[in-house]
C-alpha cells in the first residue's frame, strides 16, 4: 500500500546524512538496515548493504530504481524448490 501523498515518501534522514559529503564514484559500501527507505535521485550511484535479517546485500542503485524501497532488491528468504510429484518428475529429467 502507497504512502499517503501529503506525508510524502520515507526517507531514513540517518541515511542521507552518510551521503552529504561523499561521492558516488569514491564511497564505499554504506550499510543500512533501513529496507523501508525510499530510494531518491540523491542515491543513484551509491552502493548500499541492505540487511536482510542475517547479512548485508549489496544493492547498487540505478536510475530504475529511484521510487522503489531498498528492502526490494534484498530478498530475505531464499528459495530452494516445490514439492510434489511434479517437481519429482522435473528432477528426473
């Protein structure tokens, strides 16, 4: 569900006082627990390392990414495969 337009997009203040002084071509990974975030204009160039619940994600941000959350692009759970006799028929093969 969307953030209401009056109060605008989350942005971790926390976070956009670690990029003031830095660069994008320079900086190196800044690491943030901040998954809610929104990712801003500011951003793109930076890489961040998203926690995900047990390490740090490297995220690199991209003009494409600019509206979107960080938590987005680190996944917490990791998938192994299906079960059932469908999947025992597509491991046979």
């Amino acid at each position: 569900m969307a953030r209401s337009l009056k109060k605008g997009p989350y942005i971790d203040e926390k976070l956009l006082k670690k990029l003031e002084g830095l660069k994008a071509s320079e900086a190196q990974t800044i690491k943030t627990w901040a998954r809610a975030c929104t990712i801003v204009p500011e951003m793109i160039g930076f890489t961040f390392g998203v926690h995900n619940g047990k390490n740090f994600i490297d995220v690199r941000v991209n003009e494409e990414m600019v509206g979107h959350k960080l938590g987005e692009f680190s996944p917490t759970t990791k998938f192994l495969k299906h079960g059932g006799k469908m999947q025992k028929g597509l491991d046979k093969k």
